[in-house]
C-alpha cells in the first residue's frame, strides 16, 4: 500500500518522559525549526508524537517516521521501541558505536523513510542529533523534493516548451503538464 500523510509531516515515535526532556528538545530543533527568510515563521516539518504503545498498523503506514530509542529507557516504552531493533543492533550500540541512526525505505508501505535514532543514553544521543542536525534534517528534505518531482512528472512533461526554452535561451526547464 503507498504511504499516508501529507508532505512535511513528520510521526515521531517515543516516550513521552524523553519527548518532554532534551532529547526531545533536540529533536523538535532539528526537524521543527523555522525555516529561515520566510516572511512569517514556518517549521521545516509537523512533528506528531505518539507513544510507542499507540504505533498501530495504520501509523505504521505514515511516509516519514522517525523511531527514538536510548538504552536507558525504562517502562513499558523500551518494550515497544526495543521490538524494531535486532539484538545484534541493541548489543552494537550497546558498544557505544558512532553510529546513531539508521535510515530505512518502504518498511510498511511504498515511498515511506523510517529513522531510526539510537543511543546508550538520553545525553549521548542528543549531543549526536544536534552535532548532526542539518544532515539529518536535510536527508528528509530531499525525498520530500524528490517525492514531489516524481508526482508532478508522474502524467506528462510539455516537452515542446522544454525544447523551445532549451534552444532559444540555452538552459533547461521542465514544465508539467
């Protein structure tokens, strides 16, 4: 099935105790911050927290889902969040690896990107998402440009006009029909 939800959405699967705390901080100035030279304020994405108990098989087929996770979480949350790693990758970051994050494609539905953000600790993890916060908010930009390409080339292209444009004035241009 293709994914649900709109562009610049963004589900972020977590416990509501390190949502509420600097790893969440991290994560909301990452993915929600304003876009800069706008004229009014506009976040990069809509970020929807759910607790991992909530994440059903219909939030499973959103198409951006970021999935947080710390080896320290305690509760019922590490339960849920614990089952979308293998003990192969609980026991490398367990090791304390540079690796903090994973991307994935089309888990449970077509033209979905899963990130998975992992660490030993809650203070290990936000120090990596925000030394690395534009190359991870930048990776969710570009399918999003990418997604929208594709629909908008999907029908048809209006290739007199591109090659009028291309012979006349040198430079390429789609249009879409």
């Amino acid at each position: 099935p293709p994914a649900t939800g709109g562009p610049s959405e963004v589900l972020v699967v977590m416990d509501s105790v390190q949502w509420a705390s600097s790893l969440g901080d991290a994560i909301r100035s990452t993915f929600a911050a304003t876009i800069p030279n706008l004229p009014q304020p506009e976040p990069y994405y809509h970020l929807i927290h759910i607790k991992p108990e909530s994440f059903n098989s219909v939030l499973r087929k959103v198409q951006n889902i970021i999935l947080v996770t710390t080896l320290d979480l305690e509760g019922t949350s590490k339960k849920h969040l614990n089952k979308y790693f293998t003990n192969n990758t609980l026991q490398k970051i367990s090791k304390g690896t540079d690796q903090f994050y994973q991307f994935q494609n089309d888990i449970y539905a077509k033209n979905q990107q899963f990130l998975y953000l992992f660490g030993n600790n809650e203070a290990a993890l936000t120090a990596n998402i925000h030394a690395s916060n534009k190359k991870l908010r930048n990776h969710f930009r570009r399918l999003e440009i990418n997604r929208k390409i594709k629909t908008m080339y999907a029908k048809k292209e209006m290739i007199g006009i591109n090659k009028l444009i291309e012979s006349n004035y040198h430079c390429q241009l789609r249009i879409p029909q």
